[in-house]
C-alpha cells in the first residue's frame, strides 16, 4: 500500500484552498462551485486519514483547521440554500407590489379588446393628422358589429368613452369586447391610428399558477408591464370624449 505523507496531504489542502480563494471572487454558478469544493474537501480529507504514515500522523493542530475549513464550505451551501429559500419567498410574494393599483385607473396598450366597467368603455388613441371621421365599431365574440360610435377626430391624442349603447336599442353588460377603430381623410383614405390604449378601473390582482400576478380590469387581464398611465380618477363629459 502506498503511504502518504503529510506533506503531500498538505499540498492537496494547498490546492483546495487555493481553489476555493479562487471560486470565491466568481458570482456565476456559485452554489454548483461550492458543492463542487465541498465534495473534493471531503475526498481529500477522506484520502489523508486513509492513507496517513502511522508513525507521523497529521499535526492534530493542522487536522483541527482543517475540520474548520471543512464546516466553513457546509455553513457556506447552508446560507446560500436560505437564500434560496427567501428569493423564492419573495418572488411568489409578487402581488404585494402590486396592490396600490386596486381602485386606480390604468391605461395599457390593446390592439382590440376593451373593458365596459359600470356601463362604459374608454379608450384612448392618436391621429397623425386631423381626419375626417374616426368610428369605433365594437363586435361581439364572433365578430359582428354590435355597437357603432363617432369618435374625436383632432390630430393627436384623443379618448373615447362608450356608453355600451347598441345598435339595436339594448344596452351592452359589462364585460370584454372585441372592436375595430378606423379612421378617414377628406379623400375618404385610411388614416394609420396609433396607440391605442383600453382604460380601466384595477379592481383585483390575480397570480397564475407559474406564479406571475397580473391586474384585473374589470374582466380584462392586464400585466403591469404593458401600464403606460395610471390616473386616481376619470370624469366623462359627453357620450364620445372623456377628460382625466
């Protein structure tokens, strides 16, 4: 059997140590490097008592420190575990830094869905230049044309609140529908309409099960990353236009 001496075990401690100096100094994949260390600590020291020189054994001084260093990498992992644990903790906490939205009205971009809250649906939107008419059309869920509204027509922004009054004489329940915002010239051309923004009041905060929260606007579902504006209050002053 081969002996080795403590010299040679010192001098795999050596490179442990330095090893683990050098892993200290890296952020990236810390907890992979620390177990990685943790288990060639314990085969080292594993190594050096198997194969100690019985009749010079390992300075019990030396021995002791290296004990120490051995529950120094454990304490280490333990630590980053409960770390862990409060990243974890704080991240499915997600809907804390969300609830000043409950009761605020919030604007977020839309392409064609808008919320009716209470009997009416705001939206906002830009026009390039002045245009001769801009009628928002809403649709129900198979895509017929339910409610027809004159909106503003003033170059730049403009909102439109719908009083969920329909085609047919009835009013539209609250709820999420579908719409269609075109805009003319004078020459009866097209005008680009950019912007376009559902307004509503936030009353709930939901979280998935993948843990991700997102506002509820009435029945709409908003991420907060898709809020451009956030009003306290909105007064509307006729059928078609609304201030804030």
């Amino acid at each position: 059997m081969t002996v080795a001496s403590t010299t040679d075990a010192t001098s795999l401690i050596s490179s442990y140590n330095a090893t683990q100096t050098s892993t200290e100094t890296t952020t990236s994949s810390a907890q992979s490097v620390l177990i990685g260390n943790y288990d060639t600590f314990l085969k080292i020291l594993t190594a050096q008592l198997t194969n100690q020189d019985p009749t010079e054994p390992v300075d019990a001084s030396e021995f002791t420190q290296q004990l120490v260093q051995y529950s120094q990498v454990e304490q280490q992992i333990a630590t980053n575990d409960k770390l862990d644990d409060v990243l974890s903790a704080l991240n499915s906490n997600g809907i804390t830094p969300l609830l000043s939205y409950i009761g605020q009205y919030t604007e977020s971009s839309t392409t064609d869905e808008l919320v009716v809250q209470n009997g009416t649906g705001l939206l906002s939107y830009t026009l390039p230049s002045d245009a001769q008419s801009v009628t928002l059309s809403v649709q129900d869920s198979s895509g017929n044309v339910i409610g027809t509204v004159d909106a503003p027509t003033d170059a730049g922004l403009n909102r439109i609140a719908w009083d969920a009054g329909l085609d047919d004489g009835t009013t539209a329940e609250d709820g999420v529908y579908n719409f269609l915002l075109t805009a003319k010239d004078s020459s009866g051309d097209t005008i680009t309409i950019s912007d376009i923004r559902v307004i509503g009041q936030v009353t709930s905060i939901e979280t998935g099960t993948d843990g991700t929260s997102t506002l509820k606007v009435g029945d709409l579902s908003v991420s907060d990353t898709d809020v451009l504006s956030v009003f306290g209050a909105i007064s509307t002053t006729d059928s078609s236009t609304t201030t804030t």
